[in-house]
C-alpha cells in the first residue's frame, strides 16, 4: 500500500494497521555512542582543534615563477582593423584578452598596438615587437 494512503486509513479507523503474523525479526541493531572514540556527527578524517597536532605542519616552499623573456615568444604579424587586433604570437592567432601557453604557463594578451604586443604574466609585461 501507498505510505499516504496507510496514513489516511489509520487517522480514519483509529487503529494501527496489523502486523504479519508470519514473520519474526532476527536480528536487531544497536549503536551505543559511548564505544566510538570520536563524536558522531564529525566527518571522518575531521581533527577536532583541541586534538590537532600542536607544531605547524611543513610545507613545501613554493617554487619561484619562471621568467618570461622576449626570446620565448615570436610576433611574425599584426592585424589592426576592424576595432579587434590580432596577432600571430608563435604562430598562434590571438586577441587581446586570450591566454597563450609558454612552458606550461598561461599568458595573458594584455595589448596589441603597430608593432609591439604585451603579454602579461604574474604582474608582469613582456613587450614583444614585431619581427620582421
């Protein structure tokens, strides 16, 4: 039967609905919150701060961000027209805004003017002049 309409039965007879006779609950379960060691509702693996650890974990220096230089990019065209500058940065078209990959770093297209583009890197600019 559906769980709304067993509801609606009992609230209309007054009686609670009749249990199988044929059946015999085996096995129970228990839980007894004195036997576990660390409060229930914490998630597992949580570190409780009055148990934490007491020296400061070490932690790897973090590594220094490499250098850009005007050697690793190559302008070989400009487009300006249109409002929208291009440029062919190591023979990739990109605008301004774009990112560009270098080495596994992500670089930004800040500025693309006659002749020189800006690229931006971690509060950094590289200007790169057209090479003809």
């Amino acid at each position: 039967m559906n769980a709304r309409l067993l509801c609606l039965l009992t609230l209309l007879l007054g009686t609670a609905p009749l249990a199988r006779a044929d059946y015999e609950l085996q096995r129970t379960s228990r839980f007894d919150a004195a036997q576990v060691p660390r409060n229930i509702f914490w998630p597992i693996g949580y570190v409780h701060v009055e148990n934490a650890p007491t020296q400061p974990t070490a932690f790897a220096p973090r590594p220094s961000a490499p250098l850009l230089t005007v050697d690793q990019f190559a302008v070989s065209s400009i487009l300006i027209s249109g409002g929208l500058p291009l440029a062919i940065i190591n023979g990739q078209p990109r605008g301004v805004g774009e990112f560009l990959l270098v080495g596994g770093v992500s670089v930004q297209v800040v500025a693309i003017t006659d002749g020189l583009v800006t690229l931006r890197y971690n509060k950094t600019d590289v200007r790169v002049p057209l090479k003809h």
